[in-house]
C-alpha cells in the first residue's frame, strides 16, 4: 500500500499527532482502523457499534461494498479533471439532487462549510444583480453553519467567533421561538434568512412550525431570501429527502454535504431558477469539487436513497427510534426533552452530557455530545432496527451506570 510502515497503536498515533497535527480537536482516545455497517473496529480488534456515523457522512454505513467497488472502479478510471472540462457524472448527480429538492441548479463542493459559503455569497449575488445590494442575512441563536469566514459570521455561539474576528458584518440572531423578534430584524435592507431547518450542532433542535411560517411571510414581504442549511437535516436523514418541506419553508438556496459523499467529501449549494439566473463563468469556483470520485460516491448514495429504498428505511427505522428514546427518557429522569426525526435525534440532559457519552463508550457505544447537555444520535441511514435496539441498550445501561434516574 504504501512504502512507509503506518502506526495503529493508539500510543503512538497519539504522538506522531500531538507533534505535527494542528491541535484543535479534542479526539476520543480511540484508533479506529475498520468497519462494517453500523460497526467500528478499534486497532486492538475491538468492536463499537456506531451511532454517530462520522457526524452523519457514513450514510451508507461503513466499508458499504456497492460504494467501495464503485469507488475502485472509478478511482481505476478517472478521479479528477478538474472544472476546466467536462465529464460525465455531475450532470447526472446534479439531475438527481434537482429532482429531490425542487431546485434546478447545482454548485458542488467539497464540505458543508462550502456549500453555506456559496449560498451566503450568491445571495448577495442576486441582489446585487438586482441593482440594489443587500447584505445583511438574519440567523437564528444556536446555528451551526461552519467554520470558513462567511458561514462562521452566521454561526451563533461566540467561542467560535471571537477568535477570528471581525467577520464578515450584518449578521443579526434571533431566537427560533420569537417570531416576533424574527419579524422585526428581517428588513428591505435584509439579503437572506439562513435557517437550519433542524439545528444540528446547536442541539437537535427543529425549528417551530410558527417561526418557519414567519420566515416565508417575511420573505414574501420583504424579498430577502430564504437558505436552508442543510447539511446535516437533509438528503433522507429525517426520512424525507429535505426537512424544510416538513416546515413549508420554500427555500431559494440549500446548502447538503454530510451524507451526499458518504464518505468521500462532497457538499453541494442548490439553486432556485432566480437566483441562477444571476451566477455567469467566473464569480465562484473550486478546484476539486464535484470531481469524478466525490460524484461516482454521490451518485452511489442517492441512487440508494430514491430507488434503494433507503429514505422509507430512514421512516420507518426512525419512527421505531422515536418510539425507543421516549421509553428512555420515561425511565430515566435526566433526560428532559427528546428531540428530533428520522434518524437525527437529541436527548437534553438536565446536565452536562459527558459521563454518559463516555460511559456510552465503555460499552462500545458512540454517540456523541453536542450543546453541553445533548446527548446527539446520527446513525448510518442503513442501520437496522436491531442494531438500533442494541445502541438504546446499551445507553440505557449508560444512563444507569452514571446514576443519574
Ligand atoms: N452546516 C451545518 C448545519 C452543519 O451541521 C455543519 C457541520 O456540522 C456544517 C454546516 C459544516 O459542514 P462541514 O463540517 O462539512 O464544513
């Protein structure tokens, strides 16, 4: 494979990293060398059962074998030309995510950041197309958006910002559960209104039927338009192939990654015909995005999710998961609100979620902790109730361990 003998042991990954890996994250001490499905196989052999699923992106689940043969094959192939020609699978992926989401035209990228980068910038595209630039874009308080420049300047927790400021300006938040606040920051002056219709990150929380009802009739009455930020919420997490449709939410811009690549890095921003319209050779680009592995990966997936049967799996998979959190929930005290849909879930602790997370993971368990006291599940979309039953076992004996019910 390769000339250099590659290091497993967790010791020694751990140093090799701790000397010449930019130190921003707080890793898991665990070295995960395989999988299968919903599964993880750690360098001694161990085996964890996977419900976080690389943040949502193992769609597929793990080592799928139609992704890996496709991506042999392809890799055996072509791989990448870059955008200065033409080949022939982005067509193809971008004929099928418009027929999923309603939305004609699509810019590929490589990450969910990206993709939140294009939507935010043509946004501003069309307005200034318009003749009368707006700017400003209203966001709501715990989004997550991403971590280059523009999507950073709409997310909402400050740690991520303070250390990288100033931003790009005329970013205002407002709370998901004050329309009213909602209706009194969108403006003329208002370019955009980005929305995660499932707040990821920010803890698994969807936003209310009333505040998304507000965000079209403001767009209605002031032009600003509407991005859905996606990237987690959408492409069959939820059992649908875009939650802003369960909301009503008629979005112009749309932001996916995660699942798309199912593993290889893929993002993608959708576009109404309007806002398109406004986009010529030149304002945007990227040297790797939509090359042919990422594509080959995306075409793989969204065959699975439409013709696979994989979003109805994703309903009826999920309803069952539902159905288990909130016997959970029943039984232990901790938990104060189960949140979610599909096979995107959240459990609120009336605590920091960390001792169970990682009592979670003494019984080879990943699930993983966002908002301090959320204790988020983001399986593989392929998983199996079965496999389901064993992760909310597991988790109950979690929650039991650390005492808290
Ligand atoms: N938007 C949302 C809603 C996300 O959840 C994330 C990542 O978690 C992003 C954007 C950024 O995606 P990426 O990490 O692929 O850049």
């Amino acid at each position: 494979m390769t000339t250099t003998e590659i290091a497993t042991k967790l010791s020694e990954v751990q140093a090799l990293e701790a000397a010449h890996v930019l130190q921003i994250y707080r890793r898991t001490p665990v070295v995960f060398v395989r999988g299968s499905g919903s599964r993880l196989y750690d360098d001694e052999g161990r085996e964890f059962l996977d419900l976080v699923s690389g943040i949502g992106v193992a769609s597929l689940g793990h080592a799928n074998p139609a992704l890996a043969r496709a991506l042999a094959d392809q890799a055996a192939t072509l791989a990448h030309t870059s955008n200065l020609y033409f080949h022939p699978l982005q067509g193809e992926v971008a004929r099928r995510l418009a027929a999923l989401s309603g939305l004609p035209r699509v810019f590929f990228c490589n990450s969910g950041t990206e993709a939140v980068e294009a939507c935010l910038k043509f946004a501003r595209r069309y307005w200034h197309a318009q003749g009368s630039p707006r700017t400003k874009i209203v966001a709501f308080d715990h989004a997550f958006h991403g971590r280059t420049a523009g999507s950073l300047s709409a997310t909402w927790d400050a740690h991520y910002r303070d250390p990288f400021a100033p931003l790009v300006p005329g970013v205002t938040w407002v709370s998901p559960k004050d329309p009213v606040a909602l209706a009194a920051a969108v403006t003329a002056e208002t370019a955009a209104i980005i929305v995660e219709p499932i707040q990821g990150e920010g803890g698994v929380r969807p936003i209310p039927l009333e505040t998304a009802r507000t965000i079209r009739e403001l767009s209605d009455q002031t032009g600003a338009l509407v991005i859905a930020d996606e990237v987690q919420s959408g492409l069959g997490r939820t059992g649908v192939p875009l939650y802003s449709s369960v909301l009503g939410l008629k979005p112009d811009l749309v932001a996916v990654g995660k699942a798309l690549g199912a593993g290889m890095p893929a993002g993608a921003a959708l576009f109404s015909q309007r806002v398109a319209d406004q986009a010529a050779p030149g304002d945007h680009g990227t040297t790797n995005g939509g090359n042919l592995l990422a594509c080959r990966a995306a075409l793989v997936f969204l065959e699975a999710l439409t013709e696979g049967g994989l979003m109805t799996h994703v309903a009826e998979t999920g309803r069952h998961l539902r159905a288990r959190l909130e016997t959970l929930a029943a039984k232990h005290r901790a938990i104060i609100e189960v949140r979610g849909a599909g096979l995107i879930w959240g459990l609120e602790l009336d605590r920091d979620a960390t001792p169970v997370i990682e009592a979670a993971f003494e019984r080879r368990l990943l699930v993983n902790r966002t908002a301090g006291t959320v204790v988020r599940l983001l399986p593989p979309l392929i998983i199996s109730t079965a496999d389901l039953d064993e992760g909310i076992a597991r988790l109950d004996e979690a929650f039991a361990a650390c005492k808290l019910s």
